[in-house]
C-alpha cells in the first residue's frame, strides 16, 4: 500500500505517526516512509485489515492498495545507492500445533 497524508500541523504530523504505527501494528512493514507492504500467504486479502484502514486513515489522506503475487514481487527491483540489491522472497510460512 502507498498513502500521502498530510503533515502541515502538529495535529496532520501527530495523526500522521499513528497510522504508521498502526500500520506496523497490523503486521506490516514499511519499504519506504509511505510505502507498506505486508504479505498474505492466501493471495486473498484481509478485509478486516483494509477496513481497518480506512476507519483510521487521516482526514485529507489518501490510500492506493496494490495486490501482488509471489512471482510480480520477486522481479522488482530494488536499487540502493544505484547498485541493484536482491529483494527478499516471500517470508517462511510457520505451523504452529
């Protein structure tokens, strides 16, 4: 997921903060500052997730969400520093008894 949210005022910066964190909270992990991404091993998508997104989601802020299989991820490419870097696959799926 990609948002903007606003972050002119102590209260858009505060607000701002919180839905990261709530983000994270949620299981995601960040990419970059406005980017998100959290895997659903299903390939369906947790509709309590996305709805609690929108409940929490910042007056004035904006929310793109982005399905991806396995195999769209793993051709991305991520530069850091202008050298390509291999991306992580998909994390290791645990069973617990």
């Amino acid at each position: 997921m990609m948002f903007d949210l606003p972050v002119e005022t102590k209260k858009q910066r505060r607000e701002a903060t919180r839905f990261r964190n709530d983000l994270l909270d949620w299981g995601f992990c960040m990419v970059q500052f406005s980017v998100y991404v959290k895997y659903w091993p299903t390939g369906g998508q947790d509709h309590a997730t996305l709805r609690a997104i929108k409940t929490h989601l910042p007056e004035g802020g904006q929310v793109r969400v982005l399905a991806l299989t396995d195999r769209q991820w793993a051709t991305g490419l991520r530069f850091d520093n202008a050298k390509p870097r291999k991306e992580a696959g998909a994390p290791e799926q645990l069973m617990i008894f």
